[in-house]
C-alpha cells in the first residue's frame, strides 16, 4: 500500500502472540515500503537512520529504531523530512 499523502509518520511496533513477540502491521508495512516502494538515498553517519525518496511524490521519509533501550533499537518508524533537514543531517548536495 502506497504512502498517503496525508501520512506524515509510519510507527511499527511488536505485539506479544503466542508467548513470543512479533512485528505489527505497521513494521511490516514499512518493511515493504522500503523494499518495493521507495529509493534509498543515503545512511546516516552512526548507521542507525536510512534516508529514502518515494519517487511517485518526490517526499522524502527517514528511516529510525527510536527504541534504543530495545534489543536492536526496537521497530522501525518511517516519519517524513522535509528537504532542507534531509540535506543537512545527511551531508547531501541540494535536493
């Protein structure tokens, strides 16, 4: 399912089914997003943040583990940034 143009955030989570936990819907949305969806276009210095590009609209949406004190950095969250913040925190010439 494409990113809405309304949608500004894309928050995975775990839920606990059958006594282990597993990803929600959300984490595995964006799971797909990334693979099938949008370009990646750049890494963040500590490796923890992935910049991608949807190229149907141009928006541009950052990858996180905003869980650190979780195994692994806890489920990933995609949230949109603006261009100027892309360019900044991810040492890239103009977008």
């Amino acid at each position: 399912m494409p990113i809405a143009r309304t949608e500004t955030l894309i928050e995975g989570g775990w839920e606990f089914e059958d006594g282990r936990m597993i990803s929600n819907t959300a984490v595995k949305r964006i799971r797909s997003l990334i693979s099938d969806e949008l370009t990646k276009i750049a890494v963040s210095s500590n490796g923890w943040e992935t910049l991608y590009q949807d190229p149907r609209d141009g928006r541009y949406w950052e990858l996180t583990f905003p869980h650190g004190e979780m195994h692994g950095g806890g489920p990933e969250s995609l949230r949109l940034i603006d261009s100027h913040t892309a360019k900044q925190k991810y040492s890239m010439r103009p977008l």
